[in-house]
C-alpha cells in the first residue's frame, strides 16, 4: 500500500477529488481529510488517529519493550542464584511483559502528540488554510489514482507519498 497525499486550496476541490477516489473504487476507510479546525469538512472521511502519533508510538514501544524485557529475561536467567527458578521461560516472559507495558505507555504517550508524519505538511493546512488529502492505495494503482485526482480536481496539488513513520520522533 502506498499513501497519496494532495493539498488542495479549499474544501470543494478535495471534496472532488474524494469523489472522484470513490467512484475509482477506492474505499471509505482508505480516504482520510485533515484541515484546520475552523474549516466545516462536513461529508468528508476525517483523519481520525492519523493526526496523532499513537500508531507509530504503538509500534515503537512495542519494539523497545519487547527488546529490553528480553534482555531482562536474560539477566533472570544468568542470576538465578537470586532464587529466580524461571529457567529459558524468562526471556519470552519478560519480552511479552516488556512489550505490552511499553507499548501501552507509548500508545497512550503517542496520541497526545501531533503526527510526527504528518509535520511536513502542518504549515500548509494551520497557516496557509489548505486541505490535505490522503489516500491509502494498491502500489500498482498509484499512478493511476493520482492522475485521477488531478483530472477531478485540478486545482489540487501532489505533494508526494506520506513518509514512512521513524523508528524514534524527530
């Protein structure tokens, strides 16, 4: 999958281009519109957790907590003279524990933040009022798709693929 993103001037162009991913057969749940707060998107799929940073902070502290809880298990392990009698069951048990609470922690910690991936285009939708568009498409259909939009909407503008979510914030 490939995310598309659009800026377009106002909220009838991307209402356009929505139309036309709908009508290519793009689906509700792949199509997300992020705007400022005081601009109406009415019938448009909004952008949901997309404008936090909870998924990719889920992600990453899935990771580290599954690493540092494994390397826990093997510290029990090396000092079972501590009367720790866990045996090679220490390390997946301190990985899983590890990862749930770190990544429950970074989930939580995550959707308070603003998009870390969205940061390149913040200026653009805050000062300048424009809509950004995002749609979540079959690789093979990207290029089609985004003439698609263009056609619909000429007045939107490509602004390229969402760029993948960094292992650590920025």
């Amino acid at each position: 999958m490939k995310r598309l993103c659009f800026l377009s001037p106002d909220v009838e162009q991307a209402r356009k281009a929505v139309s036309a991913l709908r009508t290519a057969g793009v689906g509700e749940s792949n199509i997300m519109v992020i705007a400022r707060g005081d601009i109406a998107l009415e019938d448009l799929p909004a952008g949901g957790i997309d404008k936090t940073d909870a998924t990719p902070g889920l992600a990453r502290g899935l990771a580290a907590g599954g690493i540092i809880g494994a390397l826990a298990g093997i510290l029990v392990i090396a000092f079972e003279d501590l009367g720790l009698a866990l045996g090679g069951g220490a390390i997946p048990l301190f990985a899983l524990f590890g990862a749930g609470v770190s990544g429950l922690a970074t989930l939580l910690a995550g959707a308070s933040v603003s998009s870390s991936r969205l940061h390149r285009f913040q200026h653009a939708i805050e000062a300048e009022g424009n809509v950004l568009l995002m749609a979540d498409v079959a690789d093979g259909r990207a290029l089609e798709l985004q003439r698609t939009v263009l056609a619909a909407a000429p007045a939107m503008q490509f602004v390229g693929e969402e760029p993948a979510a960094p292992l650590l914030p920025p």
